[in-house]
C-alpha cells in the first residue's frame, strides 16, 4: 500500500492504476478510522480495483467553536488499518498542501444544505461540499463510497455531483453499529461508558419509528412524537433536531412514504454531538 501526500504523487498512482487496466474506488475520511470506515474500504474494493483511502481533517467543515483541534488524529493506526482492509493508496495531504493559500472558492449547495445540522453548523456543508469536490478533482475516481449515517452530507454529495456533472457514481454504505446498536463514529471515543450507555435510547428511537412505520403509521407527527418520547426516556440527551425528512431533498415531511422518507435525530450527550437516522 502506498502513501503519498501531494496530489501530484496522488495523480501520478492512480495514473499507473488506470494504465494497468484498473478502475478506481474512493474512500474520503478525516481519519480515526473504525469498522464503518473499514466496511467502506472493503465496499470500495467489491466496486473497483484500486481503492484510494482520504485521510484528511478538514479544517473549512468545522466552526470556530467546534473540535478541529482536538479531532483524534491516529494516522499510524489508520494506516496499518487501511492496509489490513486491502486499500492500496492513501492519500494523506496537509491543510498547507491541499488548499492553495489565499484559496477562495467554495462549493455551496443551497437550500438542502441549510436545515438539520446545516441549521446548527453554519459553514459546515460548504466545507465538506468544497473538500469532497477537491478531493473528487484530485482522485478522479469512478465510485465513491459514503456511510449512509452523515444522511444530510450523502445527499448534498449526491446533489453537488448531480450539479457539477462529476463523473463519479455515489454508493451509500449503511451504518455500521457497535454491539449495543449505537452508531460507530469517531466522535464516540469522547463519550464516557456511562454516556455511551446512554447514547442506546438512540437506536432505540429509531427503531421505534420503523416498527410503526411497518405497521402502516403514516402520519410524521404521530411518528416524531413516538420516537422522540423514547428519546426523552434518557434525560441526559439534549435534543438539538429529531425531523422527518425526504431523503433526497432533506426538506421535513408530512405524510410518511416509505421508501422516501428518513427519521434523522442530532443530540448531545456530555459534549459529544451524536448524529443518527434511520431509513424509513
Ligand atoms: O464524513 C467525513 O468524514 C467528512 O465529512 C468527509 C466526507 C471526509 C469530508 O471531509
């Protein structure tokens, strides 16, 4: 497995591949990799031949009182990780090298950007929007593979790419889980045992909206209302948005259409910020 950290070394890797026949799947991550970036890796490899592994913490996506700085940065374990997943190339830049100074484009994508986390993140999609579509130019990749628990981010990724015509097929992979159901992140590591004890009622809520969804429950409210008294069962999560939503616009419903439709919730639990959602 290789490791670069220009893009120049980048293009020239990939150029290789593509000569010896190969097509290229893509992984973006900010590192700190755990099992659901790793079943990331391993979909990359069943949808391509060469799989390009982005470790990058991004400093445009995080607001100025959010943890850019104390983002776990464990590159070493990243890299024995990525290598035991079968990628073969990491791309590993610096913020100095990966944004040119006085760098003053962005990608904003309007509306779909604006509620859920986009509400309580100001700045936090254009800077994942503007680093995906550098690191899209940068790999050229054919696939791109994307966890399916940063709902709001698929779909302005799937939005952008539709926008700007990138030649890149978009796979959502589901949300890998710990074994007490809670979703894996790298934020997880800031919680206390307690807390990610706590953190359960989540899957719970989710659960709770599909089981009435199955049944035939279609009213949004009467589902929200359901989901969110579990929520409310654990009085140490502080809700910041439970909403039904479509899945490709992100705009709120009303009437649940299966198949269209997704719970997504965003709490805190100490403070560690913990996204979720489940399609209903
Ligand atoms: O999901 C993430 O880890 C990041 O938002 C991404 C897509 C790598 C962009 O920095």
């Amino acid at each position: 497995m290789q490791v670069v950290q220009t893009i120049t070394e980048l293009r020239a890797a990939v150029a290789q591949a593509r000569a010896a026949g190969k097509s290229v799947g893509f992984v973006p991550t900010m590192g700190c990799l755990h099992a659901g970036h790793l079943a990331l890796v391993t979909r990359a490899r069943q949808e391509a031949t060469f799989t390009v592994v982005s470790i990058f913490v991004n400093p445009t996506q995080f607001g100025p009182n959010e943890d850019f700085s104390r983002y776990p940065r464990t590159f070493d374990a990243d890299r024995a990780a990525c290598e035991s997943a079968g990628a073969d190339l990491i791309f590993a830049p610096t913020p100095a090298d990966f944004y040119p100074a006085g760098a003053s484009t962005w990608v904003d994508v309007e509306g779909i950007s604006t509620g859920l986390c986009g509400e309580f993140r100001p700045g936090h999609f254009r800077g994942v929007a503007t680093v995906v579509a550098m690191l899209f130019n940068a790999v050229q990749a054919d696939v791109a593979i994307f966890g399916q628990k940063d709902l709001q981010q698929l779909a302005v990724i799937r939005r952008m790419v539709r926008d700007l015509h990138f030649p890149v097929r978009i796979i959502a992979h589901e949300t890998v889980r710990e074994s007490n159901g809670v979703a894996m992140s790298s934020r997880n590591r800031y919680l206390s045992p307690e807390d990610f004890q706590r953190a359960t009622a989540i899957p719970a809520a989710l659960n709770e909206a599909r089981r009435l969804v199955a049944a035939g429950t279609t009213e949004a409210a009467q589902v929200r209302t359901a989901a969110q008294a579990c929520l409310a069962r654990e009085p140490a999560i502080r809700l910041q948005y439970i909403e039904l939503v479509d899945q490709e616009t992100m705009t709120p419903v009303t009437q649940v259409t299966p198949g269209r439709c997704a719970l997504a919730i965003a709490c805190h639990l100490g403070n560690t910020r913990l996204i979720d959602n489940t399609l209903l």
